[in-house]
C-alpha cells in the first residue's frame, strides 16, 4: 500500500500525528510506502513561512486576536469558503506533481489546508483516491469540512454529532481518536524509570510540559506550585526553547546555591551555640563567644524549591508521563491526547484562545482536567489534588473511560477498507 500523508508545520501536533500513523503503518506493514509532505511548503514556500511565521507571532504576541479570527473564521462558513475556494483554486495543481509522482492508494490529512488543496483536486475529478481527513483537536472547525473526504476521524462521540450539524454524513465520521507514537500504550516498569533518573518513586511527581513554543512564564508557574506544602518532586520539560531552559537551569542552581548558604549558616549557628554552652559550662561567669557570621549572604528573592529534574527536548515524553502522577501543560491536541493513552489527569494552564481553549473546555467538563486560569491559583489547586487523592483517581477513572484506545490502529484497519473499496470502483 502507499500511502501519502498531507500535513503542516503550522504547531506541532500536526506532523507529530502524521509520524505517529507512518510509525504504525510500517510496523503492520513493512512493505508499505509511506511518504510525509508538508503541504504548504510544497505548494508555496513564500505561502508556507507566512502562515508558519504568522501563527507562531499571533499565538506568542497576541493570542487574543488569533482566538478572535479563529472563531469568527469558524462562524462566517460562507467567507471561510470563498476563502479557500480562492486560494485552492490557484494552489491545487501545484500539489497534483506531488500525488501523480507518488501515485498513493490513499490520502491522509493531519491538516485543514492539506485538506482543502487536495479534495478540491477530486472535487474537479483530477484524482479519484480515497481521503482521510484526521482533526487534531477536541472540536470541530469549519476549515475541516471539504467536500471529497471519504472518512473524518474524530476525538470524541461528542465530536461525531458537531461534525454531522456541519452537513457530513454520519456514516463518514469516526471517533478514533488522533494517532499517537505507540510507546505512550506501552507500559514501564516505574522502579526502574525513576532509579534511572535518580528520583524517589514514593514521591508524588509533576510533570511540567511547556508546549511546542514554549512559555515565557512557566518559571513563574513553577514559584507558585513549589510553594504548595506538600512533598512532592517535579520533572520540567522545556522542549526545545533554549531560553527557556537555560533560565530555568540558571534559577535551580542559584537554588542549589542557595539552600547550601541556608545549611552553612544553621551549622555555623549550631557550632556558635555549641561552643557558647561548653564555655559557659566550664565557666559560668565568661562572656558568650562572638558570633561567626557566614561568608555569603542569603537572597531573599529566590522562591523555595522541590526536587526537580531538568530536561531540554527529550523522545522519551512516555516514558516521563508514566512516571507522573499530574502533567502541567497547555492543552494541545496530541499532548493531551498522550496524556489520555497513558492515564495521566493535566493542570491546564494558558490555554490559547481557539482550539486550545475548546480543547480545555472539553477535558474540563469530562473531568480529565483542572484549569491554572490565574497564576496565584496554581498553588491552591495542585495542592487540593495531592491532599486529596482520589480527585485525581476520579480523574484517572473518567480518562480511562473516555480513552479511545489505539487511535492509529483503528485508522489502519479504516484505510484498508477504503483502499478496497475504491479497487472495486
């Protein structure tokens, strides 16, 4: 079988799905070709580092209008359509070399451009292929409706019926889920993984995840849940923002500095009373000796600190999110979707307006995850959820109920059928 998957860099979760499907596509099938395409910078490069760039600038600078045009882009269906009709109609023959060259059995889409390019090719009956279009979030937008897809696959039941009010058949729409690496359905063994790291497995342990931009102001988020009173130890993943890691790196070991400084002086203090109380054992009627202070200086501006363990980007995010009893982290399509294979409850923090705030909406009201809206709450609500454990096997429960199980394996078996089909045409 060849199979030929349109994506786009435009966030992360949309080619991460896409490897996730090749990966258990080769594994089924080691004979099969699989060929991945970044679609937009295949038809237009100048198209594709506009998009790519504009996303990137709105999401960081000013999420607020980015949420603003996202939803109205969802709501004026008929503007959205004129739209892509535009731009597909000067871009669609530009994509053809690429599926001519490849000749695939199938299509799969990870995004709502690639989608659009290609179904407008069999809408004009240029091609004649079947067409999977997967949606990388926990709502449906206007933009992954196109006339031509054969299958839509979805996250949820709930998802099935937004996508059917759109005018799409029920009989096209399936809710498998969004294709994950298949190490997040394989379990550890938990001893070892922490031995390995050199942290305690009788710890509570937050994973912090900072999401494919990264955040400026997770440090900030970190002060307020190391202030919690519990005991419990964290694993910071910065992915690759360097700034980011660095400033965090720095900020731990001025900690390390500093609690050493905070020992040095009780022990000099300690020394100070012991060598006081034997002198005036000896003689009662002696001063008391002079204080020795310490050489440094304790800052007061640095917030008190947990056992943490730092890391830049890492291929191993199952193998931490098994080891985690809370994952902090935005709510992007494929991590949450990760943190569901393996049964992990999310703190949901700075959720960016559009699929980001859907998706949380979403986990929120299936009781898969609680909201760090505002900065000063993250301590009060990580707290509630280590004094009270079993909110979060409520939350265990409710996710391992919703699990959709192997959402790529199910997609498998899907395009096998249609591959089929369209031979019987």
């Amino acid at each position: 079988m060849r199979v030929l998957i349109l994506s786009a860099t435009t966030g992360g979760g949309h080619m991460r799905a896409a490897n996730a499907l090749k990966e258990y596509i080769k594994m089924q099938d080691s004979s099969a070709i699989v060929k991945i395409s970044d679609t937009i910078e295949y038809v237009s490069p100048f198209l594709n580092k506009a998009v790519t760039g504009g996303y990137v600038y709105m999401v960081r600078n000013t999420p607020k209008m980015y949420g603003s045009i996202y939803k109205n882009a969802d709501k004026n269906t008929a503007t959205i359509n004129k739209t892509m009709e535009f731009t597909t109609t000067s871009l669609r023959n530009k994509l053809l070399p690429l599926v001519y060259d490849f000749n695939p059995d199938i299509i799969v889409t990870t995004h709502p451009f690639a989608a659009e390019i290609v179904t407008a090719l069999k809408q004009n009956n240029i091609i004649d292929i079947p067409i999977i279009d997967i949606v990388t979030d926990f709502a449906i937008h206007q933009a992954y409706i196109s006339d031509g897809v054969d299958a839509y696959i979805v996250s949820s039941r709930e998802m099935v019926d937004q996508v059917v009010e759109r005018g799409v058949s029920r009989v096209h729409v399936y809710p498998y889920g969004i294709p994950i690496m298949q190490s997040f359905y394989q379990e550890i063994d938990r001893e070892k993984a922490f031995a390995s790291e050199g942290l305690d497995p009788s710890l509570p342990t937050i994973l912090i995840m900072a999401g494919s931009f990264g955040v400026t102001d997770i440090l900030k988020i970190y002060h307020k849940i190391v202030k919690s009173p519990e005991n419990f130890q964290i694993i910071v993943i910065t992915g690759k923002n360097e700034k980011l890691y660095e400033t965090f790196d720095n900020y731990l070991r001025k900690i390390t500095i500093n609690n050493t400084i905070i020992e040095l002086r009780e022990t000099v203090k300690a020394e100070n009373a012991a060598k006081a109380a034997i002198k005036t054992a000896k003689n009662p009627k002696a001063k008391p000796a002079a204080k020795i202070k310490p050489q440094h200086t304790v800052s007061k501006t640095l917030k008190p600190a947990k056992p943490t363990e730092l890391l830049y980007y890492t291929d191993d995010v199952d193998k931490y999110m098994r080891m985690a009893d809370i994952i902090v982290t935005k709510p992007g399509g494929l991590t949450v979707s990760e943190a569901i294979a393996v049964g992990l409850p999310m703190a949901i923090f700075k959720a960016i307006p559009g699929q980001e705030e859907q998706n949380a909406d979403f986990l929120v009201s299936k009781n898969m995850a609680v909201r760090l809206e505002k900065k000063d709450s993250c301590t009060a609500v990580i707290t509630d959820l280590l004094r009270n454990p079993e909110k979060l096997e409520n939350m265990r429960k409710a996710i391992n109920s919703f699990s959709k199980g192997n959402a790529a394996a199910n997609i498998y078996l899907l395009m096998l059928d249609l591959v089929k089909k369209y031979k019987r045409k």
